[in-house]
C-alpha cells in the first residue's frame, strides 16, 4: 500500500506553529507522509487556525471553499481543520463546510489519527472539541521544521482577561509546564543540535505562579544558561504586569539570553488599558523599558499595539504614538481592532468607525516606520552577529546574499559571496558589519568576516542528506499573529 500524505496549513502565532509540528509528528508516527507539492496532492489537508482577529477567521471559510473541487475530484482525500477557529466555531465548520472530515480542538491535538480514521469507517464527519487539556501536548511526537532552532513550550493557555481578546476562551487558563521536562527536553534538543530555542507561553511572565514560585521565569532563563552548546534562548510573549526585575537581571546576567525583547503594548492610553483590563499603566510599560535598556543596553525592543479598541479617543491614540515615541521600537506589530463575538469588547459603546481606525493605523505605522528606520541606521557600521536561517528574504538566491537574525532578533541580509564551499549553512553563525538600513531590516553586504559553522548547521546539512527528509528542512519561520 502507498503511503498516504498529508500536508498542514498554519496560520496564527508562534504556539499554533508549534502545535502543527506536533500535528506533522502525529501523522508521521500515524505513517503519513508529507506531501511534495502541499494541498494540491495531498491525501489529507490540515488546517491549524488561528481566531484572534476576524480577517484570520475569514481567510479559514475561503479556503476550505477552495478545496471542495478538489474534494470532489478525490473522494478518498480527507480535509481536517484544528486549532483556534475550530475550537471556536466547532460544529459550524462542517455546517459552512460540509466536506469537512474532522474538526478537532485546542485540547485535542493527539486526538487527530483517531478522528481521521473514524472519519473514513463511519464516512461521517467527527467534531471532536474538548473543554479542558487532555495531555500536556509536549509529551506528543514532533516533527521540528528546523534543524537548528526550535520552539519549546513553558506553558499553554491563558489566565488573564484582556477585554478584546478571545485566546483565553480557546486556550484555557494557563497550565505551566514543570522546569525539569523543560530543561529536558532543551537538553535533548541541543544534543540532537540545536542551538537556538525560543521558550513559548502565552504569558511567560505569569510562568510559574501556578506553583508557587513568582521566580520561576528568571531560574529558567538561568537554567538555560547553564545548558553547554545552547547558543541563543529567546522567549515570547511576556505581559508588563507581570515583568519583574529578577526577569530583566536574569536577561542581563545570562550570556546566551539574546538581547531582545517583545513586550506588547497594545494602547498607550490608561483609559484604553483600563478598558482592556491590562493591568498596568504607560509609566510602568516604559519604566521597565528603561530597566531592561539600563541592564542591556544593546537590547532591540518589539511589541504589539492595537488600534480603535472601542471609546478610544483621538487624544487615547495621541498617548499611543507618544509611547511609541518615547519607546523606540525597533518594531511593531499594529493591529486594527476587530470585534471577537463573545469577549467583554464586543458589546461596548462607542465601537470606532473602520475610517478613523484605518486613518489612525496608517499615522502610527507611518511613524513606527520612521522610528524603527532610525534605530536601525544606528546601526550602520556596526558589527553583528548572524545566525543564518533559511525561509526569509525569498529574493536572496537572485542576490547571492543569504538571511538571518542578529542577536538581537533584526533581520539582516548577508552578502555570502557565489562561492557555494565558502557559505554559511543555516543554523551557521557569521560576523559581519552592517551596511545598509531599512525600516525592516538590515544589510550587509561588505562581505563575512566570522564564519562558525555550528552543530546546528552540520544539523540542517544532515536532514538535506537524508532522502526521507529532502526539502523538508525550512527554517524557522518568522511569523506575525495572522
Ligand atoms: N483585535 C485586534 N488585535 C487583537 N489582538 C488580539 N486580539 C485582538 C483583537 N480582537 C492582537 C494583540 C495581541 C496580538 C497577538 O493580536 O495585539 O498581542
Ligand atoms: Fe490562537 Fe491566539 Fe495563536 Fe491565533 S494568535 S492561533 S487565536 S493563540
């Protein structure tokens, strides 16, 4: 019999990437295959997605309408759709799209081989959601996209109540996952050689409170230090209200904790963060900014603001860009505020009209451009550190340059040369200076000074190696909240 193949549709944050490497290592140890050409022959398409703005929701309808030919032209094809959305509109899904095989939940990831072959005997749909974590999902089988930089998870769910946001109710209250397994499975990672990991937590800051232990973040990040051959640790999101200064100490203090940091803003108006029921102020939020830049002084900040959450006033977004201003960021992800049905801020007063949100977004894009384009030509001359990746800067083969990230976490483009022996693989580490800035990366084109070829390189050079894995080897993707 041939093997059967799948292929898996991300959308969403970081987590969902994470979760869909899970997916990907369920199916394989199911005996699935993955696909050559994604969803165009695949024996099955999984749709991980992603509810929290309604654009992303949107765009999970429109493409499960581009399936159905296929469906139709092969009956024996299965269509599965996980993640946040399912979570969220559950039966729904095959009401909207009756040629749906299984919808299965946040809660339920490991539950997908079961359903899909449940799916084909009864030749029914299965919608399987469950309320609470059936399993803490890193125990499931992952298949990892990158062989030198990976994501590992310190906690899963949510348990604050920001007033727009519907991840609490699809994600579930926060559960933290014990230092030991996470620590193990780090270990185990660099072994096989990583060397970059990037811990996950919807709230790394909260990590830790649900055992009693407020420090338990910054051991972490300690505890990471001490793993030999672990070059770079970065972690994501962290919340302002609960950012203590044994976090900042612990960033500065540990060598392989990347200067950088994304910390979400989301409205520099105390009203609007009253509203939102975010716990701290704009004093606080830059107060820590001034602590971490204090302690690291080389850090790159990023955050995530959302603009025309309801009742926000011109002078609200006034404060926005005047945190904007006065935080220097060297990046934003904006957002326009979408109503999520459900949450507090759907039903409030004074919902902002499209217009005024558009005009608003377009102004603090305009100068978070500017200011991130700033920071960056400071740079210029300077040297960095790369570690090169693959997936970014699509262009670059063209251009003889290849990409990565600095340490910390811009995206720079390298001039490598034609020499294909004298390359960095990625995973690899360079030195170079950069030449040229931009609002959204930089350059450097004066050719590499450094070149480490890392185990993580001599990592992604094997998987190429190996027949069962060829063009399977991305990168780690960089990915914004869809
Ligand atoms: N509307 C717009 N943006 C939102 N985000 C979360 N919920 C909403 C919403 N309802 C943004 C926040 C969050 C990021 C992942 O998505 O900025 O940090
Ligand atoms: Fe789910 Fe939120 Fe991640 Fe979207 S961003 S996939 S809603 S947790």
């Amino acid at each position: 019999m041939t093997q059967k193949t799948y292929a898996v549709i991300t959308y969403g944050c970081q987590m969902n990437a994470h979760d869909s490497e899970r997916i990907s290592g369920l199916l394989e140890d199911a005996g699935y295959r993955r696909a050559e050409s994604g969803t165009d022959d695949a024996d099955l398409v999984v749709f991980n997605t992603c509810a929290v703005r309604e654009n992303a929701d949107n765009r999970l309808y429109g493409n499960l309408g581009h399936l159905a030919p296929a469906k139709q032209r092969r009956p024996g094809m299965q269509i599965a759709v996980g993640g946040c959305m399912a979570q969220k509109d559950r039966e729904l899904i095959v009401t909207k799209a009756p040629w749906v095989d299984v919808v299965f939940g946040t809660h339920n990831v490991g539950a997908l081989p079961v359903l899909l072959e449940r799916a084909r005997v009864e030749r029914s749909a299965q919608v399987e959601i469950r309320e609470a974590l059936e399993q803490f999902p890193s125990t499931l089988p992952t298949r990892r996209e990158s062989a030198y930089a990976a994501w590992v998870s310190i906690s899963v769910g949510c348990s604050n109540t920001c007033t727009y946001c519907i991840v609490p109710a699809l994600r579930g209250k926060e559960t933290d996952r014990r230092p030991g397994d996470i620590l193990a499975e780090v270990r185990m990672l660099v072994d096989e050689g990583v060397q970059e990991v990037t811990l996950l937590g919807q709230n790394v800051n909260a990590y830790g409170l649900e055992f009693g232990d407020r420090e338990a973040f910054a051991k972490l990040l300690r505890a990471c230090g001490q793993v030999d051959g672990l070059r770079r640790v970065r972690f994501t999101s962290p919340h302002p209200k609960d950012f203590t200064d044994a976090v900042i100490a612990a960033m500065a203090e540990t060598d392989n904790v990347m200067p950088s940091l994304h910390m979400p803003l989301q409205s520099g108006s105390d009203d609007v963060l009253r509203r939102m029921r975010r716990s701290y102020r704009s004093e606080r939020f830059l107060g820590i900014l001034d602590r971490v830049r204090e302690a690291i002084p080389e850090a790159a900040v990023t955050t995530d603001i959302i603009v025309g959450f309801p009742g926000e006033t011109e002078a609200d977004f006034q404060a926005t860009l005047d945190v904007v201003r006065q935080a220097r960021f060297s990046g934003a992800f904006t957002f326009q505020y979408s109503i999520r049905p459900g949450t507090p801020a759907a039903t409030m007063a004074d919902q902002v009209p499209r217009p005024v949100v558009q005009e608003r977004y377009e102004r603090l894009v305009a100068l978070q451009d500017e200011i991130a384009w700033q920071e960056n030509l400071r740079l210029v001359g300077t040297p960095v550190e790369v570690m090169m990746a693959t997936g970014e800067g699509r262009k670059d083969a063209a251009t003889a340059r290849m990409s990565g990230r600095a340490r910390d976490n811009r995206l720079v483009h390298v001039a490598v040369g034609a020499d294909p022996s004298a390359r960095p693989r990625p995973g690899d580490l360079v030195e170079v200076a950069v030449t040229h800035a931009a609002p959204h990366h930089l350059v450097a084109d004066g050719g590499v000074a450094g070149l480490v070829r890392t185990r993580g390189g001599d990592a992604y050079a094997a998987r190429l190696a190996a027949p069962a894995t060829v063009g399977v080897a991305l990168g780690m993707p960089t990915l914004r909240p869809a």
